[in-house]
C-alpha cells in the first residue's frame, strides 16, 4: 500500500544533492529528511493521481536536499528516522511490507465499492 512515489523522492534527493555537489553523506541526510516527510503516502490504484503524486515526490526530494543544505535535518528518534540512512530505508521496507498488509486489503475494498 506504500506508494512507489516515496522510492522515486528517495532517488530525486540522491539524485538533486549529487547534482549540486553533495556526496554520501549529505545524500544520505536529505534521504532522511524525505522520509520523515513522506513515507506515510498511500497507494490507492488511482492512476490520474499519479502525476500529482510524483510531483509531490519531486518537491519532497528538493526540499529534503534544501532542509539539509540550511542545517535543518532529521535523526534518530524523528518519527520513523533511525540511527543509519540503511537502518531507516530498512525501516521504511519493513513498514510497506509488513506494516501496510491491511491497510492494502483496506485500499482493495474500498476501491472495490460502488
């Protein structure tokens, strides 16, 4: 039920630090900082939505990449964020996969409705 959107902001802020200089580690920040803000969007089959979506995706990678660049970040402890940029993308894998089980039933159903 996770939206595939949060793995595409996840590679537009690797991809916008390293365009603007930044290596691993500030990559990996601004990573974090997407997560923090977008990782609870949901996949609802809604096809138009999509590119709304993806635009979100964008700005979330941008501003993940801004937050850092000004000092702004988020740690450990920060919602979701964990210790290490691999522990935290392990965390979000854990969240789709196991934690988002019946809220994808749910999506289903509700889809399915009249």
């Amino acid at each position: 039920a996770l939206c595939g959107c949060v793995v595409a902001a996840a590679g537009s802020s690797c991809g916008i630090t390293y365009l603007m200089g930044g290596g691993y580690g500030q990559a990996a920040a601004a990573v974090k900082n997407m997560i923090a803000n977008l990782t609870g969007m949901i996949c609802d089959g809604a096809k138009p939505s999509c590119a709304a979506k993806i635009a979100t995706s964008v700005d979330a990678g941008l501003l993940g990449y801004h937050m850092y660049r000004c000092g702004n970040q988020f740690y450990a402890g920060d919602g979701i964020v964990k210790s290490g940029i691999e522990h935290t993308i392990e965390t979000v894998g854990t969240l789709a996969h196991t934690g988002m089980a019946d809220t994808d039933r749910q999506i289903v159903r509700l889809m399915m409705e009249p």
